[in-house]
C-alpha cells in the first residue's frame, strides 16, 4: 500500500517533514505500486537569492550548490521525488526578476516557465519568495499569474523576515491574488513539503486550469474601467483588479501574436511578448505606449497589495547599515578587503600545514612500511607503490590545505560580502573593459574556475562574458592553491605564497588591459542586488565543502592515483627519462628546471594538482628541497600557476565562450607561463 | 538637478527607457530610493529602494535613463 503523508501527522515518528527518510520511505511503498503513479513537473521559480536551491536541496537526495548572492545557480537541477501517488519531478531554476529576462541564466528558466523548451512541460509552479522583500517579488507573481499554471507561494526566510520586524498578512495575500501562500523555512526544511502537498492538492481538481478570458485595452477602457487612473485600490478591489490586470496582459500579447510571426509562435502567451515590442516587433511599436500603462498598472497593484499586507517596523540605522558603513568605506573599505582575502589564504595555510604535519607522523611510516613490503612482489611493485604514493599523496599533500581553503570560500559565499566586493572593486574594473558583476565569477575562480566560467551566464554584455571567459583561468582555483600553499608557502614562506597570489592579479590586470585596448569593449550598466549579511550557517557550509570536495574525492583522486601508478611504471621500465628529455628543451633549457620535471607538468594539464604530487613520485621524495633549489620551487610554481588552464575549464570555456575564444585563452596561458617563468628564472637568481 | 549626495532621499520621477528592465530591480516610477553610499571614484552609489526592502549597487550613468527629485526626510515616513 501506498503511505499517505498529507500534514506533518501523518510523517512517521522522529522524522521532519524535510528528512531524507521520509521521501526516500515514500518511495520505497511507492515502487510496490508503480503502476498508479500519476507523473508530474514542478518549476521552483523565484527572484535570484530567494532560496530555491536551498528549498530543493531540502527535498532532494542530489544536493546542489546555494550562497548569498544573486545568480548562484545559473543552469537548471532536475531530481526526482515521490509523494503520495506521484511521482515528481522537481526543477530547481536560475533566478528571474521578471518574465523580462536580461542575461542567459533568466533565459532558462523562461523558456523553460513558459514551454518553449518542449521536454519540459511544466504542471506546476511553487514561486519562492524572499519574504522579507514580498513586494519586490509580487513583480514576478504578478508575471507568473498570466500563465495560468497551478501555482503555490512559499514564503521563504520566513523567521529571518520576524527578526526583521516585518510582519506579512498571509490570508489576505491570498486572498488578492487568488494562490495559497505558505511561510517556509527552507535552510531547516520548514513547510517545504507542505509546498508541494498543497500544489498536488491543487492538481488533483479538474477544474484548476480554468482559464480567465482575455479582454481587449480599448475595450476596457471603454468599458468604463478607471484601472489606469488610480495610484491605489481598496481591499476589496484588488483581487477582481488583478485579474483585469491577467486579461490584460494577456490581450496585449495576443494582439502581438496575431500580428506578427515572430518567434513567440512556441511560447505561451507572456508578458515578454510585451517587454520586447521594441526588439521583436518593430511594427507596432505603438503598443510600447500601452505596454508602460500596464507597467504602471502592475507597479500600484504590487503598492497597494504591499500596503495592505506587508509592514516592516526595523528601527534606524540597523546594525546591517552600521557594519556596511565601515565595509564600503573609502579607506576602510579597500583595507577590510585585503584583510579578508589575506586572512582567508593565511589561515587556510596555516590549519592545512599543521593537519598535514599531523597526518605526516601517522602516514610516513605507513609509506615506508609499504615500499619495503612491495620490493618483493616484482612486477606488481610499481603497481602497490604507485597505488600507494597516489593515495596518501591525496590525504597528505591535497586534502589538508584544500578542505581549509574551500572553508573560508564558503564561508564567504554564505556571509553577504562577495557582491559588496563587487561594488568596491566595480570602479577598478571598468577601465580593464569588464564590470563589478565579473567580481563574482573571479572570487568564485579562487574556487574552481569551472565554476566561474558557468556563472558567467549572467553577464548581461557578450563582449563583457567573453572577455572575463578569457581571462578567468589565470586566477588561481582551488588546486592551485594547494600547490601554492604546499610548495611555495611550505618551503619558501608566507610571503613568497602571497607574491604568487599578487603576481596572477598583475598577469589578470596586464591581460585584460591588452585585450580591452585592442577590441575596445563598451560596458554595460552596473546594477547589482546587494543581499543582507547572514551568518553562515555549519549546515550549509559543510555540504558546500562536501559537493565541491567529492568532486576531487570520486573525480581527481582516482585519476591521480592512477597517474602515479603509471609514473611508477614508466620508471620501473625506464621509459620516463625519453618523455622528460622531450620536454628537456623548455624544462631544463628554458626554466632551469630538473629533467623530471616534464611527466608532473604532463598531468598536471589534467588537474592543477596532480603536477604536485607527480612531482613528488617523480623525485622519489617529499623533501622537494634535497633535489631543487628554492629558485626552481618558485619557477616551477609559477608556470604550474599559468599555463594552460586544466582539461575541465577548457571544455566549459569551448562551450561557454566558443572554441575560438577557448584556444586564444590557451595560447596566453601558455605563452605568459613561459615568458614570465623565464623571467622569474633569470632575475631572482639573485634572491633565492 | 544637484548631483547625488550620500544619505538623501530621493523619488523615481520618471523613467526615459528600459521601463521593463529597470522595474525588474525595483526601479519603478514614484519609488523612493535613499543614498547610503557613492563609490570613491563617483561612479557607482549604493542605495535602498524604500518600498521593496531591497539594496542595490548601481552605475551613475543610469542617470541617463533616470530622472530623481530629492524629497525631504520626513516625506519617507
């Protein structure tokens, strides 16, 4: 039999509504009854930083990533979840303000909203709603409305809007805009199931896509409605005004539909239509007029919706404008920045080094136990020792400074600081031909440029996405970081670890300015949502930590373990001398490096961080210092840090920013690695 | 009009073009918008839109597109 959950009575003992157990328990009695499950789809959509990918991941088995600030998710999530007797499929979206979509990631989620995409035929739509700014997300509703989609709003942040002072009458929200509005909690997984019961309760009626009429602008006018008049309505006008307002849009972008057979010929009827007269139908221009009527319509109908229903009573200045008072200053600003970023990279360094003297003490012996163990096994040697160097390479050398680092970017993402950098930094940018918007996808490079690249969809200008595509693999990601850290700030100290940080910003300013200066881009406004601070909460900054760790736990680790065993292998048959003296010329010759040396910069095209712990099978020690000296640790570093960016980003920046723009960001990876390594090689010769 | 100064308030007059994309963020004719910061080197300002709860960072040439009228304390409560 099929377990009925229809209120939180109802969940089995212990368990939140929320809990994995219980979907994953549905599921279970579901599959003895396969054949009754009802198929649906399920669109969370909302405006960007409302918390949609918190309400999915609060629902879903396969996590995804969340942080402070808008346009974190930039492509859409699908899983799976079974509830009563359906099985849905529930659709995390990249955030919208409005059907008037403005970069590639709002592209998405309208053409998907809207079924023009037509493998995504949506049945319902849970709009998540940042409570604490309702009226600035009733713009969305009021879009949503005119599709007539089923349709639930989950009040999200609820208790952060209480702390807040603002107080939401929720059964008069309802009340005007005909749709069940329901208080989440989406971090702690409040009411987020309670969403959906609602929508499949809404879907279960026959009569839920009942269509209203559309209704014609002179007619209405004619009809004697004074709607365009009026900066307010009453209680009991509004919701009757709100469906004049659907009808309206609605004949609008009918009348443009007829008109015309430009590509709205797949869309449903939507306001878009509306928003882009300019753009798509030239001809009737004329309707622009009426289009700002009905903007003006929406713009009182959402005031006098808030008027009624939503009411703050946060005293002033709050303590959100006292702190941001100090961090936007224009000396205290600037001073802040430097201390985070270099409080992040010092302490990261620090915790990494003293967990990686500590697993030194436990894994040393063990790796010496193994390689006299594995002397006597012959031609499975390299194998054992390979398997083994590639494994603790991982525990010893990789995971202690990495785990750290990805900490402090998490904690950030979470903490509301990101998208004040960008306004602080968005003046130094712009003569560099790229905006504060890029600062995002910058930071997030410090993670993994993979990352960063994908979040360029929300650059609204190409030329701004291509060149910030370009330059993107310079800033040193995450594995970089681990080389920098274990290799440079280990050997050579702190502050020759930070010259390497200092020195890829100089290469990241010398190459924006060259390209700027010959392609001339011209930028688009800055205009960015700043979010509020908020603490970081344990919960989501572990999983953060976690889904950017397996990456390197079930992708990397294997691969490196596996590159060591062939490293093994190749100098058990002596083959590796052959392969090094091939690249002997730029190794040896040019950067005065050892013969050994080629095979690691061979892997490490494949993961920045492979070349180091292939550096160290390579030279048959940790103690990198008995073989090179401190100016060939520091050379070494810098051509690790730039040249060509890792196998993952070139296949995202082939697909983001195309192949041409790929191999042009190639070819000044590799040739500022040779040229500036060469450098570097010739004139510190005389400092270390 | 004077140029923005930090820590007054001002209303959304009119809009010249991208009604639409301006709206999206809040910026809506009649609105209230109060300056809590200009950038140090006077090309952005940072500022709340009263009515909406929200924040934004946003290039002074939008003032292009924009027409602002200060309005006095008081009027904002």
């Amino acid at each position: 039999m099929t377990k009925k959950i229809n209120t939180e009575k109802n969940l089995p003992k212990g368990c939140k509504e929320c809990e994995l157990g219980v979907i994953q328990k549905i599921t279970i009695d579901l599959k003895r009854n396969l054949k009754r499950v009802k198929k649906i789809r399920i669109a969370l959509v909302g405006q960007p930083n409302s918390g949609k990918s918190t309400f999915f991941n609060s629902l879903s088995v396969h996590k995804v990533n969340t942080a402070n600030y808008y346009g974190t998710t930039v492509e859409y999530h699908v899983t799976t979840i079974f509830i009563k007797n359906y099985e849905i499929e529930l659709i995390d979206l990249p955030g919208i303000y409005s059907l008037n979509y403005s970069d590639l990631a709002e592209k998405v989620t309208f053409e998907i909203i809207t079924n023009v995409r037509e493998e995504f035929k949506i049945d319902g739509i849970i709009q998540i709603v940042e409570a604490v700014s309702l009226p600035h997300a009733l713009l969305l509703t009021l879009d949503l409305l005119t599709l007539d989609i089923p349709m639930v709003i989950a009040l999200n942040m609820f208790d952060e809007a209480r702390i807040k002072g603002v107080e939401i009458d929720i059964k008069l929200l309802e009340n005007f805009l005909g749709i069940p509005v329901i208080p989440t909690v989406a971090i702690k997984g409040e009411n987020t199931l309670k969403c959906i019961l609602k929508l499949i309760a809404i879907l279960d009626k026959s009569d839920y896509l009942e269509s209203s009429d559309t209704t014609s602008f002179g007619g209405f006018i004619k009809e004697g409605n004074d709607l365009f008049y009026r900066a307010s309505f009453s209680k009991e006008e509004l919701p009757k005004v709100v469906e004049a307002y659907k009808k309206l849009w609605k004949s609008m972008v009918k009348e443009i539909f007829d008109a015309t057979n430009c590509h709205f010929e797949k869309c449903k009827l939507v306001p878009a239509c509306l928003m882009n007269i300019e753009k798509y139908a030239p001809n009737l221009i004329s309707l622009a007029n009426v289009r700002d009527e009905i903007l003006k319509l929406k713009s009182n109908i959402i005031m006098s919706i808030s008027s009624y229903v939503f009411s703050t009573s946060r005293p002033k200045p709050t303590f959100e404008d006292i702190i941001d008072k100090f961090v936007l200053h224009r000396f205290w600003g600037y001073s802040i920045l430097v201390m985070v970023l270099f409080c992040a990279f010092y302490l990261a360094y620090f915790i990494g080094n003293f967990i990686a003297d500590k697993i030194d003490i436990v894994t040393d012996p063990i790796s010496d136990m193994v390689d006299q163990w594995a002397k006597s096994y012959g031609l499975l040697a390299p194998l054992i020792t390979g398997f083994k160097d590639g494994l603790l390479g991982g525990i010893g050398i990789v995971i202690p400074y990495l785990v750290p680092f990805l900490l402090f970017i998490s904690i950030l993402e979470d903490s509301g600081y990101i998208p004040r950098m960008m306004y602080l930094i968005d003046g130094l940018l712009r003569p560099l031909g790229i905006s504060g918007r890029s600062v995002l996808s910058f930071v997030l490079g410090l993670g993994c440029n993979v990352s960063a690249i994908m979040s360029l969809r929300g650059l609204t200008k190409y030329n701004e996405r291509i060149l910030a595509g370009i330059v993107i693999p310079f800033v040193p990601c995450s594995a970089r970081t681990v080389v920098i850290m274990a290799l440079v700030t280990g050997t050579l100290g702190v502050l020759w670890g930070l010259s390497l940080y200092l020195f890829s910003l100089i290469v990241i300013v010398g190459v924006l300015f060259l390209i700027n200066k010959l392609s001339r881009f011209s930028l688009h406004h800055f205009m960015i949502h700043i979010p509020p601070y908020r603490i970081p909460s344990i919960k989501l900054v572990g999983m953060k930590i976690w889904l950017r760790f397996r990456t390197f736990v079930f992708t990397a680790w294997p691969i490196l373990i596996l590159g060591t065993i062939i490293l093994n292998y190749l100098s058990y048959f002596q083959l590796d001398k052959h392969i090094n003296n091939i690249f002997s010329f730029v190794t040896v010759s040019l950067l005065g490096l050892p013969k050994e040396t080629g095979i690691p910069l061979i892997f490490g095209l494949l993961a920045k961080e492979y070349a180091l712990v292939m550096l160290y099978s390579a030279l048959g020690t940790e103690n990198i210092k008995s073989i090179m000296n401190d100016l060939q640790i520091f050379v070494f570093s810098i051509f690790i840090l730039l040249y060509t960016p890792c196998i993952s980003t070139i296949a995202v920046q082939v697909r983001e920013i195309g192949l041409k723009f790929a191999v042009i960001s190639i070819l000044l990876s590799v040739s500022t690695a040779l040229l500036s390594s060469f450098i570097a090689s010739r004139m510190l010769s005389f400092i270390l | 009009m004077d140029p923005i100064q930090r820590g007054k308030i001002y209303k959304i007059k009119q809009i010249i073009r991208d009604k639409p994309y301006y709206m999206n963020y809040g910026l809506i004719e009649n609105t209230i918008i109060k300056v809590i910061d200009i950038s140090s080197d006077n090309k952005n300002f940072y500022l709340e839109v009263v009515g909406f709860n929200r924040k934004l960072a946003i290039a002074i040439d939008i003032l292009q597109d924009i027409i602002l009228e200060e309005v006095k304390d008081d009027k904002e409560n």
